[in-house]
C-alpha cells in the first residue's frame, strides 16, 4: 500500500463533476483504466477531492503500477492512495516527473547510467498503452522506469 503524488494541474482531462474545478468521477477514473487495457480484480476507486483511493487485485506489480499512474496523470489528481494485491510479485519500478526538456533518451541515461539512454525502450513499453510514441512525454507527466535488470 502506498500513496503517489502527482501534479493537480496536468494530465488527460476526463469526465469532471459540475464545476471545472472538480476531480474526476471515480467512474471516469474506472473507465480511464479500461481505455488503456489495464485489468484489476474488484477494482474500487474514491475520489476525495483532488485525492483517489483504489483497491482491488492484479495480475503483476507493473499492472498495479499502470493502473496508478493511468489514475494519477490525469487533471485535479494530485494523489493516488492504493491498495491493489499483487499475484506476481516483480520488483518496484521508480516513478519519475518529468520536467521540460526531457526525453526518453535523457531520463534513461540518468536512471540506467550514462552510455544507457538507447535503453529508452524499456521506460517507453513500461508505460504503454499510456504512451503511445517515444517522443510524446509531457512535463509533470509521472512515468515508470523499471529496473534495468528487471526489463
């Protein structure tokens, strides 16, 4: 169990309640984990405020860690609690913000080491279906990067 902060205003817009300044509805949120193909058992969401609380069951660590950061790169979240059971135990990825002037290519070469920014790869598959090409990150974007051994 955990809690992930995100920035309030960046992010996917989705379904808002009456007001432009309401969180989305945990319903949206729901259906922002579907769009992107990403399965849970039992999944339950609340929104409390600017804040979401998820729970149910995955299949793997890096399932539970997309249905977070699906829920959390969207706009008026700025946390995600969770408590989602894993059935395959993997490592934990890191999540990393990015800032203007990022690339794949520069925050591999910061996380796996300088000589390592051709392992982009691995952070752009670690965060699909949420990407969809390499060069379309955005800043305050929070994205995966999984161990490189792990990969």
């Amino acid at each position: 169990m955990g809690i992930f902060d995100f920035l309030k205003d960046v992010g996917e817009k989705l379904g808002f309640g009456d007001d432009d300044d309401d969180a989305p509805k945990a319903e949206a949120l729901k259906q922002e984990v579907a769009k992107h193909g990403l399965e849970a058992d039992d999944l339950k969401v609340e929104v409390d405020g600017d804040k979401v609380r998820v729970a149910g069951s995955a299949s793997s660590n890096s399932m539970r860690e997309k249905i977070i950061l699906a829920m959390g790169n969207v706009m008026g979240v700025s946390s995600v609690e969770e408590d989602i059971a894993v059935a395959d135990a993997e490592p934990d990825a890191t999540f990393y913000t990015v800032v203007k002037g990022d690339t794949l290519w520069k925050i591999s070469e910061t996380h796996y080491g300088k000589g390592n920014g051709g392992q982009y790869n691995i952070i752009f598959e670690a965060n699909r279906p949420m990407l969809t090409h390499p060069d379309k990150i955005y800043p305050g974007q929070v994205l995966r990067i999984p161990p490189l051994d792990a990969a």
